[in-house]
C-alpha cells in the first residue's frame, strides 16, 4: 500500500485541477534509470487490467504489479523550502540512492 501525507494529496488535487486531470487516477510507477537503478515516476491515468488502486487522503493511486512489490510501504510527501518544491518518496524497501536523490536500489 501506498500512503500519501495530507500535503501530497493536497498538491496532487490541485495540480489534477490545474491539468483537466480530475477525473483520472494519480499514476505511480518505477521505472529504471538514474545512476542507482530506479526511479519514481508520476503522471494522471485511466485504470488498466492488472492495475492495483489504493485510496489515500481521498486520492486514488494506481500502480502496476510490478512497480507494486517496490513500492508497498513507500510515503509520498510534498514538501516546499528555499530550493524550491517537490514530492519526496520515503521507501522502506530501498537499500541505496544516488547523492542527487533522483533514483534509487532495492
């Protein structure tokens, strides 16, 4: 299962509005790349056959089941300081990231 905080699902709402998005689910997925092996990645989406839904803070995400086994655990947050604004993922499965903080192992 996927957990959003109360300020990611707050973004997330605002930007599906901004994007004519709302009435798709939020996307999650892993994808390879980045100098660790993998990353995040983010996008508005129709649900697909094979897809896992969760509901968080009244968000719907959908991930596929390969991307699901990575990311059961993970916590999604969006956070806003001096060098600018971004989602953050905290994954207990992840056993290493690069110095950038753009990818990661499991």
């Amino acid at each position: 299962m996927i957990n959003l905080t109360e300020s990611a699902a707050q973004q997330i709402e605002k930007v599906r509005n901004d994007t004519n998005a709302a009435e798709q689910a939020l996307r999650v997925d892993v994808v390879d790349g980045g100098c660790s092996g993998h990353q995040y990645k983010l996008g508005f989406d129709s649900e697909h056959d094979g897809d896992e839904r969760f509901e968080s803070h009244g968000v719907a995400l959908l991930v596929n089941k390969v991307s699901a086994e990575i990311l059961d655990g993970v916590e999604i947050d969006y956070v806003e300081n001096l060098e600018g604004s971004t989602f953050t993922f905290s994954n207990p499965k992840a056993t290493g990231g690069c110095g950038c903080g753009k990818s990661f192992s499991v």
